[in-house]
C-alpha cells in the first residue's frame, strides 16, 4: 500500500503505516517520507519530458536514500555544497552524474566537486572562473548561468530570474565571460543554464525563458563562434500546498518548453540543444508528512492550538508566508468546525504553522495534527533554535517505516559546544 488514505478509525495512513503508530514509534514531531511518491513523481517527470536530463534538486532534501531513490529512477543529481557533495558520494552517486551549483562556491565546495568527478560545475560569474580554472586537475565540463531577466511571479526571496538579484549572468555580458571559460583550456564550455524562481507556477515563464535561452545560444554562436550543445531550464516548478493553489500542469509545461525550443532553434537556424532541468521541490514536497503532538489550546482572540515543533522544523511561514493544510489524525471527530491559527512551541510570534485553517472543536492536548507536502525544504532547512532537536526523518512504503535521519538529541546538541 502507498499513498495517504484515512482508515475507519480516522488514522491517516502514508505508505501503509498509520500515522499513530509512527508517532508512537518515532516521537513527534516527525517528518515522514513516501519512498513510492518520490519515486512517482521522478517518473513523471522522465514520462513527461523523454530524453531530456532530469536532475534532482537536492537542496530541497538530501539524505542517502533519497539520492538513491531519485537515480535508481533515472534521474541526476544537482548539489550546492561540499555537504551535499559528501551525501550523494556516500549514496554512490556516480560523480558524472552530479552537478555543482552555487553563487558563492568555496575552494572546499570547489575542492570536494572535483574530488567527486562531478559531471558539470554551473558558472555564476566571472570572478570564479579563474579561481576554478586553478584547482581542476584535468579539463571539466562547466555551464554558465544566466539571468533571462523573466519574472516568475512567485514570493521575491525565490525570484531569480529578473535582473536584480545575486544569480548568474546578465545577458548583455555574456559574450565576455564566454570568452573569458573559452580561454581555458581546462574548462570544457558545454551550455548555458538559467533558474527562474522556486513555486512557479505559470508553465509560460518557463517558455518565456527557454526562448530567451536559445536566443542566447545563438548570440553566442554569432558573438563568440562557439555552438553550444546544452540548455538547462533549472528546476521551480510550483507543487499544490492548500486547495487553492492551482495544480502545476506537468505534460503543458513539457509542451510549451519543447515547442518553444524547437520553434526558435528553427527560426534561428540553431542545432536542438540537449535538455535539462532541476525540479527539487515537485520532486519530494508531495511526499512529505509532518506529524506534531497538540500541547495546549488556548482561547484568545483566536484559538491558538500550539504544537510540540514550529518554526525551527518549518522556517517557510515564517520566510514567505507560505500556506499549509493541517488535520487531526488518529482519532474520529467532529468534522472541521471552528477556525484556528496551529502556532509553534518557539520564543517568537511568528512562529505561526498555519494562521487561520480549519480544525474540529474538540481539539485537546495529546492529540496528534498532520501537516501535508512537507517533503521539501523542511528536514533541509530545519534549526535547532531555542535548542529544540530537530525532527527524525522517516520514510515509509508498502506498510513499512524506515528511519532515515535520527531526530538530534541533547548530546547532539551539546557535542558542539566545546568551549566549557
Ligand atoms: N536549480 C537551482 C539552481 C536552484 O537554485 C533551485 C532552488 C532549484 C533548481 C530547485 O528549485 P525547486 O524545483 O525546488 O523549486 N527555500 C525555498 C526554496 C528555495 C529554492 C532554492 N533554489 C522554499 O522553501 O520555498
């Protein structure tokens, strides 16, 4: 069994496990993931777009399993940081198969790419070009980002594709930092690689952007003589996290992307370059589950229900105001009949879960509330603010738990506080 169902007893059950029983097994809070959902969705993905390279995002979720999870599925893999690179190396990802991101790359990310053989390291600008021409030992294929200057309209602390923002290239100088890889013999200029923005949810942006790209493929060849063989679109595409939002329309951005691609290569007289995109968050949101234990509801203004976790395991309220569902799970109630703000346990008031969602009115200490599509920049983006441990991770599928990441516990928390 796989999936997220809701049994006669009003237990969710997420991969054939209930939801008490992982609570009861794992403590709360506890972040759980469905392996069969991960593995879907990159499928999907490789169903929807055949031939191009998808490659997993992984700063919306790394952990050994996950990395192999998303490769057994046919998909690469893209990393920012030594960190990362450390998790996908452990997870024997095959180094070709990695990708290296960053605006700001330190020698020891650059160092521990390198090391890794990774597949492609993506150039942010011309500063790094040189620093990184030095530490490769032998040639490595890099691709330049750039900025399109294409507005995502999504929330501006995940917009980067208009002009102002820290990622990439501007357009207009291009040509020089082509020039300036292409006078490297080290480095094997391969594409151009642009990421608009994180929740996008109108697949146009990204047909937008693609004509852009290819337009400037060509003012490259025009510019600097050089044909370029490859085009990666990033990854952004928006996932549903409440019943508002609108469903992101997978097989119509394939389309659109594709033809808009074709279109302006044939009207441009370019070679089809070969496809790549970095889809993190549609890859593991959906997958996700956060359980919290109820600790005390308090009348005021609002009822204010307050979980055992908060803004430390889920920062993304807090950041960018984004919107959850929330339900009671594990037992059978009155059906969602008051409105309430599910606040965290932390020192702020701004740690608030969800403001204003429905939940029944016998909401009580000790009762147990599921927060979906958590699977993405959660676990990834969680702190131990105020010394709250941050959750365990585990997956779940075909009526199984595993656990995947252990919550941190105090001796976790003191280990590093070496200075007595
Ligand atoms: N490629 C690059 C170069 C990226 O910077 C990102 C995300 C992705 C791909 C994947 O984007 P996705 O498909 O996951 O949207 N913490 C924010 C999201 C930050 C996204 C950062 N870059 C949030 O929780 O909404």
């Amino acid at each position: 069994p796989t999936g997220t169902t809701i049994d006669a007893h009003g237990d969710l059950v997420l991969g054939g496990v209930r939801a008490t029983e992982l609570a009861a097994r794992f403590g709360t809070p506890v972040d759980v993931l469905d392996e069969a959902q991960v593995r879907a969705a990159c499928r999907a993905y490789r169903d929807a777009l055949p031939g191009a390279e998808i490659s997993y995002a992984s700063k919306a979720l790394l952990t050994r399993a996950v990395a192999r999870w998303v490769t057994e599925e046919g998909c690469a893999l893209d990393v920012c940081s030594a960190g990362e690179v450390a998790v996908a190396v452990r997870a024997g990802v095959p180094g070709e198969r990695i990708t290296l991101h960053g605006n700001a790359k330190t020698p020891d990310d650059l160092k521990a790419a390198l090391r890794a053989g990774v597949g492609r390291i993506v150039i942010d600008s011309a500063g790094e070009i040189e620093q990184l021409a030095a530490l490769v030992p032998g040639r490595q294929q890099v691709l330049i980002r750039v900025t399109p200057e294409v507005d995502a309209h999504t929330h501006t602390s995940i917009t980067t594709g208009v002009a102002d923002q820290k990622f990439g290239v501007l357009p207009s100088m291009l040509a020089d930092v082509v020039r300036a890889v292409a006078a490297r013999p080290n480095l094997a200029l391969a594409g151009l690689h642009c990421h608009i923005g994180s929740q996008v949810r109108r697949p146009s942006d990204y047909e937008t952007a693609a004509r852009r790209m290819v337009a400037l493929l060509a003012a490259v060849r025009d510019e600097c003589g050089m044909t370029l063989g490859q085009l990666n679109l990033g990854g952004g595409q928006a996932v549903r996290y409440v019943t508002d939002d609108p469903e992101f329309d997978l097989a119509g951005y394939a389309r659109r992307v594709t033809v808009a691609i074709a279109y302006e290569c044939d009207r441009l007289r370019f070679p089809l370059p070969h496809l790549g995109i970095e889809p993190g968050r549609s890859i593991v949101a959906r997958a996700g589950t956060t359980l919290y234990r109820v600790v005390s509801v308090k009348h005021g203004v609002r009822t204010f229900v307050a979980v055992d976790g908060g803004m430390s395991d889920n920062p993304r309220p807090a950041l960018y105001g984004a919107p959850y569902t929330v339900r009671l799970v594990g037992r059978r109630s009155r059906t969602p009949d008051r409105r309430v703000a599910v606040v965290g346990r932390h020192c702020e008031a701004g740690d608030v879960l969800a403001g204003d969602v429905p939940l029944p009115g016998d909401v009580h200490p000790g009762d147990l509330l599921a927060v979906a599509c958590t699977g993405a920049y959660h676990h990834s983006m969680a702190s131990s603010y105020n010394l709250v441990g941050r959750p365990p991770l585990v997956a779940v599928g075909g009526g199984h738990a595993n656990l995947l990441v252990r919550g941190e516990t105090e001796d976790d928390l003191l280990a590093r506080d070496v200075g007595a």
